[in-house]
C-alpha cells in the first residue's frame, strides 16, 4: 500500500476512533476528544490528497467489504485535489469545533459520532472507483449531515423544518444520481469507473445525454444549483456552524467532482448542449445566489445563498471548458477548468472562514440577524478581523482568495470569444456578464454584512455584552484566515496541482497539463497580487503616517457636530435592511419582495391609530413559484389517498392482485 492507501486508510482509523470517543468519552471531554482525531482524520486525507496531486495514484479492490461486487478505490490527480481540500478544511473546523463545542454549545452523542462519519465519507467518496462504492458513500455522506443538520432540533422547531427539506432534495438528488450511473453501468456492461470509461464511446447520444442531464441535476442539488437551492438556505443557517463550514466549504465541492468526474471523464466530454445547459444552469445560479445574499438578513443565510453563487461561478466555468472542448480547443478548455477548479479550492478558505467567524458571532451574541448587531469590532476583534479576510476573498476584491480565480475565468471567458461559432460568440458575452454582475453584487452584499454587523455602534444589549471566542476558535479562524491570503497572494502556489488535475481528465492528457501548467506558472508574476497588496499596504501606511506628522502640532479635540439633536445614537444609523434598500429597489421586478401594514386602531374610535406596524420581507421567488404548488399538491395526494386505506382487508388483497395483473402484462409486453 503507498502513501496515498496508507493516508486513507489513517484517515478511515482515525474517524472510527473519533465515533468511539463519541460513545465512551464523558461529555464534558468529549468535544475535546472527537475534535482531536477527527483533525487527525482531516490530515491523514490532506496527506494523501496531497500525495495524488505530486503525480502518484492509488487503486485498490477490497472484495470483502460490500456486497456482491466489493469496493473499488482508486485515487487520481483530480480525486487528490478534492480530497486535499477536503482534509485541510476538516483539520482546521475540527479544531474549531473543540473551542465552539465547550460551555453548553457541544453537540449530543449522536452528533458527535456523525460528524467524523461525515468527514470521512467526504473524503472517500472523491476516492470511489466504481458506481456502488461510489454510491455507498455519498449516501453515507447524506445520512450522517442530516444527523448534523437536526443536532439542534430540540431547540428550535425551524431545525426540523431545515431538515425535512434537506433530507427531500438530498435524497431527490441521491435517486438522480442511482438512475444515471446505474443506468451507464448497465449499458457500458460493468460498474467500475475503468469499464464505464472504456465502453461509454459505444453508447447512444441520446443514453449519454439523458445520464448527463440526470447527473448535472443530481450532483447540482447537492451544490445548491438553482432551482435545486432550496435546502441550502434553511440547512445552512439551523445547522451548527462548524457542519456549516463543513457543508458549505466541502460538502458542495463534491457535487462539481460528480459534475466533472462523469461528464468529463466517464463520459468523455459529450455534446455541446450538455455544457451549453451547465453554462445557462451557472450563471442563473451566480446572479439569483447573490441577489438573495445582498438583500438576506440572516448572516448564516446571506453566506449559504453566497454559497449558491459560488458554485454557480464554478458550475459556468465547468460548461464554459466543456464548450470549448467540444470546439476542439483543449489548451484553452484546460485553463478554463483550471479556473474552475481554482475557485473550488478558493472558495473553500474564504466560505469556511466566514461560515466560521458567524459561528463565532452567534456564540458571543445567540444573533444572526444583522440588525441586531453592530458594534462587535472592540468586543471581538479577531473575529472582525478575520471575517473581514473573508469578506475580500468573497467579494472578488485585489487581495483577496476569490479575486485571482474569478479573473482567471473571466479571462478564459473574454480569450473564447476567438473561437469561431454564432453558439461561443453568444453564449460567452452572457457568460462575462454574468461573472461581472455577481461580482459587483458581492462587493455590496459583504460591505453590508462587515460594516453593519461589526462596525458603528451595537444595536442590541446581546451585541453590546459580547466577548471574544475561545482559544480553540480564534486559531481556527487565524489559520483559515492565513491560508487565504496566500491563496490571495501567491496565485502560482497551485499551478502544477491543478495542471495534473486538469490533465486527469483532459483528452490530450500530458500535453494539456504541460501547456497549463505553463499558463499558471505565469499567473502571479503577470497579475502580481502580492506586489498590489504590499504596495497598497505601504502606501496607504505612509499617507496616514505623513498626515499624522503633518497635523500633529494642529489637531485638537472638538465635540462632534450634531444638528443640535444631540449625539448619534444606534437607531440613526444604517442597518442591513435599510442598506439593501436601494439594491432591492433596483431589481424589485426579480425579487419580488412582500409587504405588509397593520394598523391598529383605539378602541374608542376607529379614526385615531394605536400603533403601526410594517412587515416586508423578500421570499425566494424560486421556491415560492416552483415549490409551493408542488407541495400543495403532494399533501392534496396525501390526504386523497386516506380513503384507499379504510382498514378492509378484502380491498388490501384486491390491491395487491390488481397490482399483480399488472406487473405481469408488463412483463409480457416487454418480452
């Protein structure tokens, strides 16, 4: 076994020592103790991601351990890159959790041995190597973040409503996916990845296109791709922030595997039209995510409809490199995916960072909504600090994680607009739109959250009593906070990890991934990031140093100008609704907000007003259309379909051999 099985296997051991813990440990020990092997877990698979993306592999057959066909592993380059970023991300919000899980805030045993369960599961399922291993741990994935996302169900009735929804479109997504590959397993005439590879070139375009589209639905509802977002926004916020971290900033990830792994590898690139319908599924996703964070209140829903756009960033990167394979430009199709990818990896240090720094928000404070707060910069200043990191990196902005991928796909947007084609000259100005758009929304919906939940004065007496986290936290939260800025600055450190990666599934192989790696050995010294931020840092260090020689001698306290009202209270300044005011304004026509006034009357007369009340809120558009009709009509089913089962046995047995009757002349008529 090398490196990369002994790293999985560690990873495996280590998660099965965290579920020990979780039973046998004292509770008041046991966060300790679960959070200490589950980060040894998180870098056991670090490890070997790291591992697979220097050039080595990995395959193994494990006969014994599932039924019938066994299990088959095998590890490449782009398993390595999912399954490094999955390890670090694991290491570090473990580690968070021990500081988050203490004094009341812990989670329940069970619980506690879900949350290695899912980490490993995370980690093993970019390593599957055939449909049914694939399979058993993406359910097993699915299962135990359900456990995770009701862990607080006895606190607030909204956690099991979160649930029910999550467990619907998770398992909705999960049936997708069985239909698709069990489908192309039948059809290729054996389930392991190898043999799909080798016979999907004699299947049927209309086969391969039906998988995909099935896949890119399945995989996409677990990325939170519009219209399949609905869970993300209630899953997100009633989880505990550590398995929001981990849902949002690796859970998601593996949906874009599924995407690129089947799509690209399995199937072999396809037609036109599957990247085409990626590319439009994307670029809705990007600009309805961000619209719904710039005018969210909740800060843990702002951040999972952030999540929403990313993916959707991601998912029009995947579609736009499909595209240009499919017009027979692999160089180009290869550093598209480059940038996808890149935005993955960047996306996961930013998102669980900032999923990271609410956790540490909503402990100091028991508030998520933004009008609540205010104020947090003294009382919590690291967690400002690094909230604030995350914020650049989310905002797309020169210095932060997000700014490099996002420019590197606009670029490989705008240079596909060579390739020849009425398809490629209309898709890929939407395309750059659409990227922009997001990224101007980004801008306004992360300079609400830091100014209105950290800066000015606290609008509410939990705002104003709070303290900074535990140790345990503010380390996580530095260390996160550390490993974007490098992303943000050293955009090259990952050139020769995403050329293999990109190669792993590219038509040219090695050639692509030279010419790509050629391409991003470039990047930081063409765009410079370090060189920007140092300069901007200096610069602006010494104008405020000369201004303060300057004005030194002549600077005198003076009492604050205030139009004779006196001095500004909390209620005189912006809150995030009235912030998102305009924003809302302007796109009221997509929004669709609601709005409600209660007048009350006295008692004695109907013509003088007791009180006033004004309610607006702006709901998803999505699932108000989409999922209300369809729910009114499942419980219309529902409650139909009582007067079947009236208790008599003599219809029960009348069931039962109409359905017999009918199974056999479908069997007939099939034969």
């Amino acid at each position: 076994m090398n490196l990369i099985g002994s790293a999985l296997a560690g990873a495996a051991g280590c998660a099965g020592a965290a579920m020990t813990a979780a039973v046998a440990v004292p509770a008041r020990t046991r966060a300790a103790a679960v959070g200490v092997l589950t980060t040894a877990a998180g870098v056991c698979g670090a490890v070997g991601g790291a591992a697979a993306l220097s050039g080595r592999t990995f395959s193994a057959h494990l006969p014994d351990l599932l039924p019938l066909a066994g299990m088959y592993l095998g590890v490449d380059a782009l398993s390595g890159l999912f399954i490094a970023v999955a390890g670090v991300v694991i290491a570090i919000v473990a580690g968070y959790g021990i500081g988050y899980g203490s004094h009341g805030h812990g989670p329940g045993r069970a619980a506690s041995c879900a949350l290695p369960v899912f980490g490993a599961a995370m980690l093993l399922v970019p390593a599957a190597a055939s449909v049914s291993t694939f399979l058993f741990f993406w359910e097993l994935m699915a299962v135990a973040s359900l456990l995770l996302v009701l862990s607080e169900h006895e606190k607030r009735d909204s956690v099991r409503e979160a649930g029910l929804w999550y467990a619907v479109m998770t398992q909705l997504g999960f049936v997708l996916i069985l239909l698709a590959l069990a489908w192309l397993a039948a059809a290729s005439g054996g389930e392991t990845f190898a043999e799909i590879r080798a016979g999907a070139p004699r299947l049927s375009p209309l086969l391969r296109g039906t998988v995909f589209v099935l896949t890119l639905a399945g995989f996409g509802s677990k990325s939170g791709i519009v219209p399949l977002h609905a869970w993300l926004p209630r899953a997100h916020p009633e989880a505990p922030s550590p398995v929001s971290a981990l849902m949002s900033a690796v859970m998601v990830n593996l949906g874009v595997y599924g995407i690129v792994r089947v799509g690209m590898d399995l199937l072999g690139g396809g037609s036109r039209w599957w990247w085409l319908l990626a590319m439009a599924a994307g670029a809705v996703s990007a600009v309805f995510g961000i619209l719904q964070a710039s005018v969210a209140g909740d800060l843990k829903r702002l951040l999972a409809y952030s999540t929403t756009e990313n993916m959707g960033l991601v998912l029009l990167g995947l579609g736009a490199a499909g595209l240009f394979r499919t017009s027979h430009q692999p160089v180009l199709a290869g550093i598209t995916l480059a940038a996808a990818l890149l935005h993955v990896v960047t996306h996961s240090a930013f998102k669980a960072l900032l999923f990271c720094s609410a956790g540490s928000v909503l402990r100091a404070t028991g508030v998520r909504d933004l009008d609540a707060l205010g104020g947090l910069r003294s009382a919590l200043p690291v967690t400002t600090a690094v909230f604030a990191v995350g914020a650049l990196g989310a905002a797309a902005l020169p210095g932060g994680a997000g700014f490099v991928s996002e420019w590197l796909l606009l670029q490989s947007l705008i240079h596909g607009l060579a390739v020849p084609g009425i398809v490629v000259s209309v898709a890929l100005p939407i395309a750059v739109a659409a990227v922009a758009l997001s990224a101007g929304l980004a801008v306004a919906t992360f300079v609400k959250a830091l100014g209105t939940g950290f800066l000015a004065r606290p609008r509410s007496d939990s705002a104003a009593r709070a303290v900074e986290s535990p140790p345990a936290m503010t380390v996580a939260m530095v260390l996160l906070a550390a490993g974007s800025t490098v992303l943000a600055v050293v955009p090259g450190l990952l050139g020769s990890a995403l050329s293999r990666a990109v190669g792993a599934v590219s038509p040219g192989g090695a050639a692509v991934s030279d010419a790509v790696a050629r391409r991003l050995a470039v990047l930081g010294s063409t765009m410079s990031p370090l060189v920007v931020v140092a300069g901007t840092v200096a610069g602006t260090a010494l104008v405020a140093t000369v201004l303060r020689l300057v004005t030194a001698s002549r600077r005198r306290a003076v009492p604050l100008w205030d139009c004779g009202a006196g001095p500004p209270s909390a209620r005189m300044q912006y809150t995030a609704t009235s912030f998102a005011e305009p924003l809302q304004r302007v796109f009221d026509d997509v929004l669709a907000p609601e709005s409600d006034v209660d007048v009350t009357p006295v008692v004695e007369s109907e013509y003088l007003v007791r009180s006033v009340s004004y309610r607006r809120m702006v709901p998803d558009r999505i699932e108000h259309r989409l999922y209300t009709p369809v729910i009114a009509a499942v419980r219309w089913v529902g409650g139909a379909a009582r007067g079947l089962a009236n208790g008599s046995v003599h219809r029960y047995l009348g069931y039962a051999f109409s359905s017999l009757v009918v199974l056999l002349v479908a069997l007939a008529a099939i034969r």
